[in-house]
C-alpha cells in the first residue's frame, strides 16, 4: 500500500532487501548490454582492483527503485530523478539493503529522500538522493 504526499513525514523510511546472485548479474548484463568483464568474466576480473566479479553498479541502484516504487511512496510513484555515488563494490552472495529517507516535502508532490545501500556488514556501498512525485491517494 503506498503512502499519499499527505501521508508522508520528513524521517519515514522504507527499504528493500536482496541477495546479489551470478545469475541476478548475467540477466542484468543482457538485459542492459553491459557486458563489461569485470562483471561476466571471472578470469579477467580476477586481475582487477577488485580481484573478482562485481555487480554492475545500477543493479544496486535499482532496489532503492525498488523501494520507492513498492514500499515508500509505493505503487503510483513517480520517478524524477537520483544521483548517485558508488561507494564499494558488490560482490557475488552480497545481500545489499536498500534504504530511502524522506529528507524534504517539496511543492507539487514532490519528495527528496536519501538513498542509501547497505552490505550484509553494514558497510555503505551506494549513497544518493531521489526526487520522487508522490501518490495523489493512497493504492
């Protein structure tokens, strides 16, 4: 059930949680065409700064979609736009929690909110803020 602009105060919080599969990043890959080895080829990626495999930064960008579009606001939810900041890489087996915050009520519907992945270690490895139109009522 999503949350109407009404409904929503500055300090809610919704998130998503996901663990990252081999397979989650090869539907990725085909989907997007990014088939960039530090994501698909074990063997080149081992000789990276990373010393393996990594999920393409917008797969855990796409849980806080995630968020926004099923949890806070919810169903209804307008997408305007992220920035984002890749902060550490996520690997293979990660489960990756992601977190918005509403910061800011903006005019017209609008809402900021920060954006924010987590490891299983609660280390951060995406940080952002979203702007977002919120549901006219509740779904």
């Amino acid at each position: 059930m999503s949350k109407s602009y009404e409904q929503i105060q500055v300090g809610d919080q919704g998130s998503f949680e996901k663990t990252i599969t081999e397979t989650d990043i090869y539907l990725f890959a085909g989907i997007t065409g990014d088939l960039n080895p530090a994501h698909i080829n074990q063997r080149a990626s081992e000789n990276s700064m990373f010393k393996g495999r990594i999920a393409h930064g917008m797969l855990s960008a796409g849980l806080i979609s995630a968020v926004l579009g099923m949890e806070l606001p919810g169903p209804g939810t307008i997408y305007l736009s992220q920035n984002l900041k890749f902060v550490a890489p996520v690997y293979i087996g990660d489960t990756i929690k992601a977190v918005a915050e509403v910061t800011e009520k903006m005019e017209k519907g609008r809402i900021k909110l920060k954006t924010t992945c987590y490891n299983q270690n609660d280390k951060i490895v995406l940080d952002g803020e979203a702007v977002v139109i919120a549901p006219k009522a509740s779904c």
